[in-house]
C-alpha cells in the first residue's frame, strides 16, 4: 500500500494543547490565546465568574460540588478534591494528546491543588507533560509561598518536565517604575516563546531536521528544565542572540552546567546563514557540558533580518530514569536494513542531523 501525505494536511498526527489552570493559568491562556497556530488552549477553572470572562477553545469548570463554582480560597486541598470531582471530564478533554503545556500559577488553591490530579490523568492517558509554572513574589507572603513550594514538589512528581519560573527572580531584574501588568506580560511572553519554540519545531518546516522523538528525549520523564531565551536583530544578531540564551537572568547557571539534555532551537529569518548557525553553537557549547544535544533550525519568513534562540535544558535533578522512553517512536528496523544514519564518531559531541554531518564533513 502507498504511503502519502497530501499537500494541505497538518502534521496533525501530533496532537498538542495548552492547558491553564486556576486564576493565573487561565489569565495567561486567554492572553496568548491564538498566537499558536494548530494547538487547543484548554482552561480547567473552579471559579465560574473568572471562566466566563477568559478566552480558550474549551473552557472547563471543575469541583462545582466542592467549591459551588467561587474558587477555593487558596485552599489546595480543595483543589485537589475539585479536579478529582471530575476526573471523567479532565480524561476526556485531555483524552488522544501527544504534548500537553501546563500553565499554573502556584500559591492558590486551584492551580496548586488541581493541577497534580490533572497532569496525572493527562500522562496517565499517554501524553508527555510539560508545566511552566510561577511561585509567588515575596511580597504575597508566606503562607502563599509554602502553598507554593509544596505543590512545586507535588507538581514535579506528576509532570515529564517541570520548567519553574519564580516571579520574585522576575522583581528583582524588571524596572523600578514597571506596572503589575507589565510584570505579569513579561510572564505571559516568556511562556508563549517556550511554547512557540517547541510547537515550531514540531509543527514548521526546519532546515535542520529533528522530530518528535528527538523531542521526546529530551522531556520526557526528566524532571526539572530550564529555559534560556536570546533575541538578535541587524548586525551581530546572531552572537547577541546566542549570548542573550546562556545570560537569561532566569537560568541558574549553576543548573545549566548540570543539566543532562539540551535542547536548542533557532529561529531565523530566510537569510540565516551556515556561519551564524555554527557561531551561535560555539558560543553556547562553550558554556555548556552537557553531552546531549539535539538542534532545530527554523525558518520563519515574517521574520525580518532577526534570530531567536531557545535553549531548554533538562535532567538537572537526578529523575530522568535510564528506561526506555515510552512516548518517543520507535525505530523500527526491517531484517538487512542499513542504519538510518552513519554512526557517530566518540567524540562528536552535538546530536546534528545527518545532512548537516555529512556538510561539515566534506563528503
Ligand atoms: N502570571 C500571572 N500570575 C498570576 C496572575 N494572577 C495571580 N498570579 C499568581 O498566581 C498565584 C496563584 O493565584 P491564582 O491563580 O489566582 O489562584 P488559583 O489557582 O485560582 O486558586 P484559588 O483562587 O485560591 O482557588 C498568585 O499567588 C500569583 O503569584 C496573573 O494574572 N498572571
Ligand atoms: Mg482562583
């Protein structure tokens, strides 16, 4: 039988929604909702008021018996109880998911309480789950940080890659002057380049290839990861971009140094050229020891004389497991099949696709 993709069909084949939970999630949601293209936006809220004013292709009420419909009042517990209430419903929103985006903003009730039960529906019905989560500032106090911590540990459990960023890291390096809702966009922005950076490499055509599975090796079951993001535009965007990644006030470095997988994703507009490309990875390989790389290179042709790189790193705790990886495709090999690929001499320390291996080389 033969075996053809049509000219208009999406590579629909890999299913991926963003998922917002509780007040945070669910602003965050409606304020990049639509700037994906071929992903749902998928809010789970107990607060019905909120639910109604927020933008998502399915919005979802959870725990109406636990909560009747007004929020938790930053009680986890209920939150808890509130997503268990309707385990059915979250299984069938959720349900035939390749790649789910969790956003929580921790420290109330809901998105803290919540959101463990869910992820762990969502993994239990075979996707891979990614939680980009906010901790509290310091000036919402204590019990609202201790809610926090707790459910980062209970989150981390229950999710493939757990990316944390801490609103107070956020203070200290924003502007004296910079409104709430300032602050709250830098948040919204960040999330959306993470999601933007991922779902392009699935979703876009790429120079560079890496699929699914790559991907997969790099988030599944792998703890907590981290995120550096660099922008470059007109002369030297490139090297700006690439310095701009490893700099990102947001990443310990500490963490960057230990993390076992890597994965980087440039964006350019048409006229990136093959010296930027491997000046940006001097620059970043330099900072990084991490013997697993995987690369995408992007196209996007709205984008002017610019360059964006994203660099996720994972496997910084000791979680990620050596067994095998249950969502990434396996290779099949038929009887007398050659390799798909030449083998990898020892000290070739950059996971490159095979036509750029080949270009390097010579042959
Ligand atoms: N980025 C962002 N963070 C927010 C926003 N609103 C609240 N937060 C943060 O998210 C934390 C949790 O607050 P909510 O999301 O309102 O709480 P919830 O999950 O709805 O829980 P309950 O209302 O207590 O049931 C807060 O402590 C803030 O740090 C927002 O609009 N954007
Ligand atoms: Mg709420």
């Amino acid at each position: 039988m033969i075996k053809y993709i049509e000219e208009n069909e999406s590579a629909g084949t890999i299913n991926m929604k963003i998922v917002g939970v509780g007040n945070a999630g669910s602003n965050i949601i409606s304020r990049i909702y639509g700037k994906i293209d071929g992903v749902k936006f998928v809010i789970f809220n107990t607060d019905v008021n909120s639910l109604k004013y927020a933008k998502a292709d399915y919005k979802i009420q959870i725990g109406e018996k636990t909560t009747q419909g007004r929020g938790t009042g930053s009680d986890p517990e209920k939150g808890k109880f509130a997503a268990s209430e309707d385990k059915d419903k979250i299984t069938e929103v959720l349900k035939n998911t390749n790649i789910i985006f969790f956003v929580v903003g921790l420290g109330g009730g809901t998105g803290t309480g919540s959101s463990p039960v869910i992820a762990k529906s969502a993994r239990d019905s075979g996707a891979i789950v990614i939680s980009i989560v906010t901790t509290p500032f310091e000036f919402e106090g204590e019990k609202k940080t201790n809610i926090a911590r707790d459910g980062l540990q209970a989150l981390e459990a229950n999710v493939d890659t757990l990316i944390h960023i801490p609103n107070q890291k956020l203070y200290e390096i924003v502007e004296n002057n910079i409104s709430m809702a300032d602050a709250f966009g830098r948040i919204d922005e960040r999330v959306l380049n993470i999601i933007t950076a991922l779902s392009d490499l699935i979703y876009k055509p790429k120079l560079l290839e890496i699929d699914f599975a790559d991907i997969c090796s790099v988030v599944e079951n792998a703890g907590k990861g981290i995120v550096g993001l660099g922008y470059g535009t007109g002369e030297g965007r490139i090297e700006n971009a690439a310095r701009d990644t490893i700099n990102d006030p947001l990443i310990e470095q500490v963490d960057i140094m230990e993390a076992k997988n890597i994965l980087i994703s440039i964006t350019g507009s048409e006229d990136l050229s093959l010296k930027e490309f491997g000046e940006a990875m001097s620059i970043i390989q330099k900072r990084i020891s991490s013997s697993s790389k995987k690369l995408g290179v992007t196209i996007d042709p709205t984008l002017k004389n610019e360059v964006k790189i994203t660099l996720l790193a994972t496997g910084i705790d000791s979680r990620q497991k050596e067994t095998q990886k249950k969502h990434a495709p396996e290779k099949k090999k038929e009887e007398g099949e050659l390799p798909l690929t030449s083998p990898i001499e020892q000290d070739q320390d950059i996971d490159i696709p095979p036509a750029l291996r080949k270009r390097q080389s010579g042959i």
